[in-house]
C-alpha cells in the first residue's frame, strides 16, 4: 500500500543522507512523529519548528521524525531530530513531490517510523492549516482532466476549496478530508496492532465533537485548539523537552503537558489562544447527553426557538459563525430555560467539565473573545447547511443534524 513516490524509493534507494531501513536497537518508549503539510505559506514556520525541535532532540528512549513536503523546493524529506541537529544536519531521506493531502502519503510515513523506529507509543502531529470538520460537498471522484481515479485503499477524492486538515497548495489545495482521515488512522492502528495513543493537531478549529467522534476508534487522545491558532503554532522545545526527560509517561500526562506548554507559549503576548486534551474514549458521554438535550430542543421548538438564538448569540463563535462552543452554548442555554431543558444543559456541561478521567482531560484558553470556553466546539451555522456536513459519522449516531435542519428551516 504504496504512493508511486514510496515504490519508487524503495525499488531506487534513492535518499540523501545515506542509509534507510535501519532498525533502532532496542525498543524506546516513544516514537513522536510530526506529519508536516509545509507546501503552502507555512513553509518557513515548518523549519522554525524543526529548529525548535532540534534543541530537545531524540534520544534512546524517544525518536522524534518529521516528514516535512516543502513549498520552496518542492520536495520532501525525512528525518529524525537530534539534539543540535535540525533540517540541515538531521535528513535522512529526500524524495520528490508528494501531497499531503493524500492519505497513503501519510500512511507511508507512519510505516516507515512503526518499522525503523518501534515505540511502546506513538504520537502523531498533523501539523498544517485546519478547518475543523469542514470541507465542500463531494460529487465525483474524478481527476481534473475528468479521468477516474485509480481505487486504492483509502478511495482518495481530489480537491475542494476548504477540507479539513493538511492542506497543500501546488496540489491543488487538496487536503485530508473527514473519511480519509478516519480511514488512514485505522489503517495506521492496524500497523501499530492498537489505537494511536495521542493525535496532535498543530492546526486551527480542529477539536470539534464531530471530529472527535469521527476518530474515537483508531486514537485514545486527541490535542488541538478549537480556534485559529496563532502562526507560531505549538513550542516544540518545551514539548520535547518534557517527554525527553520523563519518557514513560502515558499518552494522558503528556497531553496535558502539551496544554499547559502551549499556554505558557503565548502569555503576555496579546494572543487569543485555546487548547484542549480529549480522551476521545470517552466522547461518548458527551455525545449521549448531547443526544438528549438536543432531543429536547427539537421538541421545544414551537416555543422555545428564541432561547436557542439568545444562546447562540451569547456564546463564542469561530470559523465565520460556523462553530460554537459547545459548554459556553450549554450555560447561555439553561439560564431562562424550562426544567427539562435546563437539567439536560445541566448534564452536558457536567460532561464537559475537565479533569483526569474526564473526556476532556484538560482544557485552557487565554483571550477575552474564549472567556469560559471549554474546549469543544460544535457546527451551529448561523443559517444554511452545508451538505457536506451530512456524510459525517457524527450526524448517522446524533440527533444534532434534525435539530439543525428545523431550527434553520
């Protein structure tokens, strides 16, 4: 299950740098890999935070990989991070173009690191521009020259305007959309013979209720903002730095410590900023008392339409009023509402309230524009839908889509 660029190498050697297939001896503790979309405007920030990552390093106990699709030289290269190393010193393979937004290219970086690099966990960071679930309705799957696609594995569609994650831009900005990115993680969970122990999305609008149950089989933690994040992105150095020096710590200590070095990150530096861990195992409370309360809204729609709006009106919104909130939606609701209402709201923001064992394991934010955020958004349109939105898991296992199409009717 090979892009032609992976058959190539293989069948080439082709590589800078010297030797591939080099088996780590011994097993380390964490293998931290970085999926880098930087053939777009990002591209000077990707060797930025490559520099960041050079001053903690790999050691015996922690690989830390890049793949990194320039927009510059329109190539793409390998690496693992030494302390003091970084893109100059540390590339292990350079290959020629590739599309991010193409899941076997993905799912090819992570069959090299399983096979070189073995961990007892993994990590992995999409790093690029987000979008949260979003993407343009699909209605062919065809090539630009109207030609079909050849089907592989992951049924990859080609461009839209707006996808979801990993966007690049000298492929037509095409991007990982919500099925690819759930069909190459389970792929990768079948190489790793179990779930993925931390997603960390280094990319705007992506922790969303919709995006965390689109992914609870294939990771047990996600890491993301569910706002635009700031050009800098994550401090890697801090991050690594962590890890480094605590190595068995479990995919839920360092998730955490990702929210509180992200924070840190942008103190006193007039950023609006959030981020949040999810235990996506746990998704599922959320989305049952979510169920429920909306159950409620669609009942009490005849009399209760105008609460809704004053709720929504009330609460942060993201993305062109496409995104809200979802604890700040929960409290705004319940304040004038009736008891049914109110002891469903009561029951969601129960579920979203943070801590250890909680699905949201932590959650932070800085900004008045986030004040009383917690960490989750969800689709709320201010008045169309988009089709798009239909194709979700979410929208088959919720009622939230009903409610949406009548209250916007």
């Amino acid at each position: 299950m090979h892009s032609k660029t992976e058959a190539y190498m293989e069948k080439s050697g082709t590589g800078t740098g010297g030797v591939t297939g080099n088996r780590a001896a011994g097993q380390a503790e964490w293998t931290f890999l970085v999926y880098m979309a930087g053939d777009n405007n990002l591209d000077g920030a990707a060797l930025r935070d490559i520099a960041e990552m050079a001053k903690a390093g790999s050691t015996k106990d922690v690989h830390v990989l890049v793949q990194l699709d320039r927009l510059e030289d329109r190539k793409t290269r390998r690496f693992r991070i030494s302390l003091g190393g970084g893109f100059k010193k540390d590339c292990i393979e350079t290959f020629s173009e590739t599309n991010t937004g193409d899941p076997q290219i993905l799912y090819s970086f992570c069959q090299w690191a399983v096979k070189n690099y073995p961990a007892n966990r993994y990590a992995l960071i999409l790093w690029n521009h987000g979008s949260g679930w979003w993407e343009e309705a699909k209605s062919k799957t065809t090539s630009p020259t109207g030609r079909r696609l050849h089907q592989t594995l992951f049924c990859h569609n080609l461009p839209q305007s707006h996808r979801s994650i990993c966007y690049d831009d000298t492929s037509d900005g095409d991007a990982l959309d919500n099925r690819e990115l759930r069909v190459v993680l389970a792929g990768i969970c079948v190489l790793l013979g179990r779930k993925i122990d931390l997603l960390g999305m280094d990319a705007c609008l992506m922790n969303m209720v919709e995006v965390a149950w689109q992914l609870r089989d294939s990771v047990n933690v996600v890491v993301g903002s569910e706002i635009e994040e700031p050009f800098d992105g994550w401090p890697y150095t801090g991050i690594l730095s962590r890890l480094t020096a605590r190595p068995r710590q479990d995919a839920a200590a360092l998730a955490r410590w990702i929210v509180r070095s992200y924070l840190a990150s942008y103190q006193g530096k007039g950023e609006t900023v959030t981020q949040s861990a999810i235990d996506v195992g746990r998704i599922s409370d959320v989305a049952t008392r979510l169920d429920a309360l909306t159950g409620t809204l669609i009942a009490a729609l005849n009399t209760d339409a105008k609460l809704i709006m004053n709720a929504w009106r009330r609460s942060p919104r993201f993305y062109d009023d496409n995104y809200i909130d979802l604890a700040c939606f929960a409290r705004n609701l319940r304040g004038k509402a009736g008891l049914d209402i109110r002891t469903k709201a009561d029951a969601l923001i129960a579920a979203l309230k943070p801590g250890k064992g909680r699905p949201i394991l932590s959650q932070g934010k800085i900004g008045p524009e986030v004040r009383g955020t917690g960490g989750l958004s969800i689709y709320f349109p201010a008045d169309r839908i988009n089709p798009a939105y239909r194709t979700l898991d979410f929208c088959t296992d919720c009622r939230w889509l009903g409610f949406l199409e009548r209250y916007l009717k």
